[in-house]
C-alpha cells in the first residue's frame, strides 16, 4: 500500500485543492490538534459546542478526520476557522489570532489561483527552487573537495611528525623532498581556506533565497534560521576543523532541525513505531504480545510499516527517485533495524539517511540522520553489495533521539507468574478481569485490552467485566471520562484518552493517608491483606 500523502491534490470543481497553501494549512491545523492533544472524538466534540450557532453541524469523525487530511478543505473555511478556535482555546492561546491565520491561508490560497498573478507566481518559486537546488548541490561539492583537502593535510603532517628534527629541534630544512611537503602544505592550507569561504557564501545564498520564498507566507510559517556557522581556520599552520569535529553538513544539520521541529518531544517518533509493532502483532486476532512472537516474514514488514506511518504522521512526501521521502526540499531515505544493523546499499552513497531502531525489551528506541560515506561503511562481502555501519559511521549520526521511552505492551511489563495467571484464564471477560487485578496502577491501552480478550473490538467485553471488578472492590478509570484524575490522588498515573488505570481501593475507617470521596465516603488503596469490599 502506498504511504498515505495529504490528500489536496486538485479534482474537478476543487479549484484551491491544488494550492501550496491548502497544505500549508493542513499542516497548520494538524499542528494545532497535537498541541491540545485532542483525538478526533474530543474534537468534534468541542466543535459541537462551538458550532452550535451555525446552521450546520459539524460533520461526522470520519468525514472530519478526511477534511483535516486535507479532502475538500478548501470548501470548508468555517469549520477550518472553527478547527483552529477550538485548538488554541484549549491550549489558552489567541483564539482571534488562530482564526486570522486561517483566513490568511484561504487568500493566499485564491491568489495562487487567480489567473496569470498565480501563473507568474508559480514560475518564479519554481525558478527559486530550482536555484535552491543548484546552490545545495554545489555546496555539497565544496563540501566534499574541503573533506580531501582536510585528509591531505592530515597524512602530509603525520608524514612531518615521522621525520627526524634537525639540530635545533626542527625539521631538516635543507631536505628537498621535505620543501616539497612544506610547499604543499602551505598550498593544501591556502585552498581550504578558499573553498571553506565559497561554501559559507553558498549557505548564506541558500539561506536568502529561502527567505525570498517565505517572504510571503502567513506569520509563523517561516523557519528558524538557527543554522551554525563552521569555524573559520586562523592560519596556513592550523589544523583544520575537520581533524578535530564531524564537519558541517548544511542540509543534514537542517533535515534534523525539521524533524525535532515537527517532533519536538519524540512521542510522535515513538506512537509511530509503538502503532507500527500493534498492527504486526495484531493481538485482537491472534493473541501475540510481543515483537519476538513475529513471523519472520513479518519482521520484514516492520520497516515498510514504520515509513509509511511515520509519512502520515510528520507529513513527509514521497521521495525523488529511489529515496524514501522529500522534506523542504531534501531527499533522504529510511533505514530501520529491530536492534540490529542498518544495511546499506552502493545506490545510497553520499545520500542522507534517517536510521532508527528500537528494542523492545528494554523499552527504548533512537533514531538521527547521517550522510552515508565510504569510510563509514564495512566491506561489503554479500553479492547485493549492501554493508554496515563501522564505529566510525555510528559515531558520525548526529541523534535526535538517543534511548527514548517506547510504550511495550502491558503483558511484557509483568512478571511471567502474572502474565501466566492472566492468559491462563477460560474467556476474554476472566482473563481482562485478571488482568486488572495483576496490573493496578498501569495505563492499559485499547490494544492491551484486544490481545488479552483476543477480540478486535474488547470495549463489549470491558463493559461486561467493569460491575465484576467494582465487587471485587477495582475502581477503573477511563481517558475519556471528565473523572479520569480521580486515582491520582492515590499514586496512580493518569489515563490518556484512550487508556484505562485500575486500583482496588478499601474503606478508609479513619486512617490517615491519601484518601478519594466515593458517594461521600473515604476510600484508600487497598493493601494486599485488605479483604475485598465492593464499591458503592
């Protein structure tokens, strides 16, 4: 299946359907839903209320969840208006100011359009983009002759170091062959100055086009341009940068910057790849709960899985030629392992790369962006040609996330006594009975709930097994109810819409401690000698 794109490219009767800004505004807004953290269901909730003045209801999750992927969204400017109200009144934010960006976003929209000003307009950014390419080409170029230049005085000074000191301590001078190094040197030296300047004035080309290209976008559209200048070499006799830090590389420091952008957390990164491992598993059907228990076959499957939902989720477009995907302009490829090693091909030499891994038994997951070089690669033995990563390659990834919490599902978390007593169960409403008794305190997901009931939908099953659990004395919250605070008081985490925690809970009798109001009575945690008292 191909990775899901946004969907706003032109139809018959969708005249702004085709507009860089149409997507510029899906993005917008779908940045404003993950700052409020709202699901889908909670949105159109709030639009309900919001909308209640309007003619129209808003429409249905599955309608509102293909206009925010950008179906139709031209023909909707209220409900995007609404969207981006509802969005930043979550957050405290300028509701009036959310909703001028929108209106900004729709005229520049209809501009685009508007016959031969949006023809010229749309010449002159291709022209821009073009230029833009040509520049990052040539820079790299430099880029490559500095790294030569670099190696050259790096052998010619350990060939220095070798030589024997004259009488006073320094080198021969009267040695022919050694003026000839020093010539060199002193030639090696004065050509990186030269094409470490060009380079720097390239960047600083690239970065006044990109601002001739955003000039006109909405307020907030435009990138940091937090970019790091590399150091300038003082003298001939200086060692250059490179011998002593990973150069600069223009477009793999700004890929990186766009993705932490996009992501600055890492939970986006981490639900990809958490989301990625359900769907293989798919513990609804088939009652597996761990990455381990994939067929082989499967395990192939993970890093096709990964790209494509990681395109929906930080808006990445498909890549020119044989890479993986396109952003702002730059091409790079996805390269995943199940802690192992990323294999690289010959046809990915000199081209960036965004690697990942994860591991699921230790509940933790990286990823960064590295530019693939020869001499970061291993010899290759295997007749496709592919090979790893040396110490020297992996060193060279520069990481946006190094160990970052990944989510495993709850039955990895307990002990195998529990889990065993868990599975071990007749029916799906016993063992979810169980499993809350074996798992208090803990977020459960939705998919946590399905493996263990081994049904797809187990909100029936849950619905059945809640009366049970609250005679046994278990309170269980859910995300999405307004009382979803209500165990913390007690030490227990706060479910996320969409999770449930459960804690068996006793009568207070007085005590002192922690305690939550139940029909106006104290109750407190249970202790595991506390005999099990229904709820009220």
């Amino acid at each position: 299946m191909a990775p899901e794109r946004i969907r706003s490219g032109r139809r018959q009767g969708d005249p702004l359907g085709a507009c860089p800004s149409m997507n510029l505004l899906v993005l917008h807004l779908r940045d404003l839903r993950d700052s409020a953290g709202l699901n889908m269901a909670e949105l159109r909730r709030r639009l309900v209320e919001a909308m209640r003045d309007e003619p129209a209801d808003p429409p249905a999750e599955p309608t509102l969840h293909r206009l925010l992927r950008g179906t139709n969204l031209h023909a909707k400017p209220r409900l995007a208006e609404a969207v981006a109200d509802v969005c930043v009144h979550a957050t405290r934010g300028d509701r009036q100011a959310a909703r001028k960006r929108v209106r900004e976003f729709y005229a520049l929209a209809r501009e685009e359009m508007d016959g031969g000003r949006g023809t010229g307009r749309e010449s002159e950014d291709e022209h821009r983009t073009t230029e833009i390419q040509r520049l990052r080409t040539e820079l790299q170029n430099k880029h490559q002759e500095n790294l030569r230049l670099a190696a050259e005085v790096a052998v010619t000074r350990r060939l220095l170091s070798s030589l024997p000191p004259g009488g006073d301590g320094g080198a021969v001078v009267g040695d022919g062959v050694l003026g000839e190094i020093l010539e060199r040197i002193q030639y090696i030296a004065a050509s990186s100055d030269e094409a470490l300047a060009e380079a720097q004035a390239a960047r600083a080309e690239t970065a006044r086009l990109r601002e001739w290209m955003t000039a006109s976008a909405p307020d907030g559209a435009d990138e940091p341009d937090d970019h790091v200048d590399p150091p300038t070499p003082t003298g001939g006799n200086t060692q250059p940068p490179f011998e002593t830090s990973d150069p600069i590389d223009p477009e793999l420091e700004e890929l990186a910057r766009e993705l932490t952008r996009r992501d600055p957390t890492g939970a986006r990164m981490a639900g990809v790849i958490e989301s990625a491992g359900a769907y293989l598993l798919d513990g609804g059907r088939t009652g597996r709960y761990a990455w381990t228990q994939l067929e082989k076959a499967e395990k192939v499957l993970f890093g096709p899985t990964v790209q494509r939902l990681m395109q929906g989720e930080l808006g990445l477009t498909n890549g020119a030629g044989r890479l993986d995907f396109t952003l702002d302009g730059i091409d790079f490829d996805l390269k995943w392992t199940l802690g192992g090693r990323w294999l690289f091909g010959p046809e990915l030499i000199g081209e960036l790369c965004v690697v990942a891994e994860a591991d699921e038994r230790t509940g933790r997951y990286s990823y960064g962006v590295i530019r693939v070089r020869p001499e970061y690669l291993r010899r290759s033995s295997s007749r496709d040609g592919k090979s790893t990563l040396t110490l020297e390659g992996r060193e060279a990834i520069r990481w946006i996330r190094t160990d970052a919490h990944l989510r495993t599902g709850v039955l990895l978390q307990l002990t195998g006594e529990d889990r065993e007593a868990v599975l071990g169960q007749d029916t799906g409403a016993q063992r979810l009975a169980e499993l809350f008794r074996r798992a208090q305190g803990r977020r459960l997901t939705r998919s946590d709930l399905a493996t263990v009931c081994r049904a797809p939908d187990p909100m029936r099953r849950l619905r059945e097994t809640l009366p049970r659990l609250r005679r046994a004395g278990i309170l269980v919250v859910g995300g999405h109810l307004g009382d979803r605070s209500l165990l913390t008081a007690l030490g227990a985490p706060e479910p996320s819409p969409g999770e449930w925690v459960g804690l068996r809970l006793a009568p207070a009798d007085g005590e002192q401690g922690p305690v939550i109001d139940l029909s106006g009575t104290p109750w407190r945690k249970a202790r595991p000698e506390d005999p099990e008292t229904p709820l009220p």
